[in-house]
C-alpha cells in the first residue's frame, strides 16, 4: 500500500491527470463491502493534501460500518461524456483502490492502485495507464 504523495513523487505527470480527473466535479463514486460480501455505491466527495486522498463518513453511517469491517474501498472519479459527435474529446476516468484508514474526521485511501483511461487518436485507442506499489507504472492500449 501507498500514500498519494508516493504516486505523486513516483509518476508525477500521471498522479496530476489522474488528480486533475477526480476534481473535475465535487461528487465522486465509492464501492465498499457489505458484511454479506457484496458490494455498496455510495456518493463521496474527496480531498487530495498533503500527500493523502481523504474523504468523511457521517456517524454510523452504512459506508463507515462497511469500512470498519472491511476496509477494502474503490474510488471512482467524476464520468464526464464527451461532446457528442467527438469521442476523441472524452477527458477519460481514473479510478483509485486500496484500503481505508480511519484519520481525525474521516478515512484516508491506503493505494494499492491507481487506473487511468482515456482515447488517443487518430487510432481511437482505449488506453490504460495503471501505477501499483511495487510494480510502478505500466501502459496498455487496445483497438
């Protein structure tokens, strides 16, 4: 597991893009688990300081009982279309999974991965960029 300021320190021009597509819009998108093992969406917003990802929990609340039984979390950023007619606009997604630590007024995202998707053009290529402790930074493009 990481902290962000180790993506940021480690692949910089891809922490920034990926920074960039989660603050594209204040509402994001988390997974946690339910005790029976299947998954729970719930709405979140986040912070990005001093080198961690955050994000608060109400008391009691569904999402914070989930982590406090299993801290395994998924983090999703904002979905953006692109202008219709111009698939090659779409800014992409990028996506954040790890386990989350309870820190004074909320949680803080523990990395175990760091996923970037986007079109590159002319080719119309689907590709995806992905940072893993230990594994570092890989690319993969698919037609």
């Amino acid at each position: 597991m990481a902290s962000w300021g180790e993506v940021e320190g480690e692949v910089p021009e891809f922490a920034a893009r990926v920074r960039t597509l989660f603050q594209a819009r204040k509402h994001k998108t988390m997974a946690t688990l339910r005790a029976d093992g299947s998954p729970r969406m719930s709405g979140i917003e986040t912070t990005f300081d001093d080198g961690e990802v955050s994000f608060g929990s109400m008391p009691d609340s569904v999402k914070g009982r989930d982590l406090e039984r299993d801290p395994r979390v998924a983090l999703h950023s904002p979905s953006v279309d692109p202008p219709e007619g111009d698939a090659g606009a779409w800014v992409g997604e990028a996506k954040l999974s790890g386990r989350a630590v309870r820190a004074q007024g909320g949680y803080r995202v523990e990395i175990a991965e760091v996923v970037l998707t986007y079109l590159e053009l002319p080719a119309e290529l689907l590709v995806i960029e992905s940072w893993h402790p230990g594994r570092g930074h890989e690319r993969r493009a698919r037609t």
